[in-house]
C-alpha cells in the first residue's frame, strides 16, 4: 500500500469548512445549526496521515485526515480514503493520527 503525498490534498486548518471547502473535496462536513456554522476548529496538524477504525464492522481503513472541528462537546473528524476515493466523517476516538511523516 502506498500512502499519497500530502502536497496533493486539500484540506481545511484554522478555521470552519465552508460549503466551498466541501464542493472542491477540502472538507467533509458542515457542522451548522439552522444554516449557521456552531463548530469550531481543533488546532491539530492538518493534513496528517491517520487510520480509521468502525467498531461495528471491525474494519480499518488508512485515511488523510482533511478537516478537524469540535461542536456540542464532540471532536468530529474529516478523512480522505485514498483508497477508493471517498470520504469518511467519524468521531476523533476512532481515530489514529500517525502525522505527516510515514516513512520508515
């Protein structure tokens, strides 16, 4: 498997997603309210290898995490799935960061 190159990938730091940041695949989700925006951004490194884990299905999925930003007590992830070229939203427990520096 082979990890992307960061350089490559869109993705929202320092400030909410707009539904522009989410038309050009920088951005995953809107956390809003009756239209207006209540999330705000987690300062982490952003864009930064990661890997996903679904409890339910068992299933582990290598990600770049795009977007990060907290609402209502709960940090809620944005995640590139290179693999397939989709997308993925997930709570930031189901996360693991692994940074912007894969190699061995």
């Amino acid at each position: 498997m082979q990890w992307p190159s960061l350089k490559e990938i869109p993705f929202v730091s320092g400030r909410v997603a707009t539904e522009d940041d989410i038309n050009r695949g920088a951005a995953v989700f809107l956390l809003q309210s009756e239209g207006v925006n209540i999330g705000t951004p987690i300062d982490i490194e952003l864009p930064q290898y990661a890997t996903h884990y679904d409890e339910e299905s068992g299933v582990k999925t290598n990600v770049v995490l795009i977007q990060a930003e907290k609402a209502d007590n709960y940090e809620y992830y944005g995640a590139y799935t290179f693999e397939d070229g989709g997308y993925l939203i997930g709570y930031s427990d189901e996360f693991t960061l692994l940074g912007n520096d894969i190699s061995n």
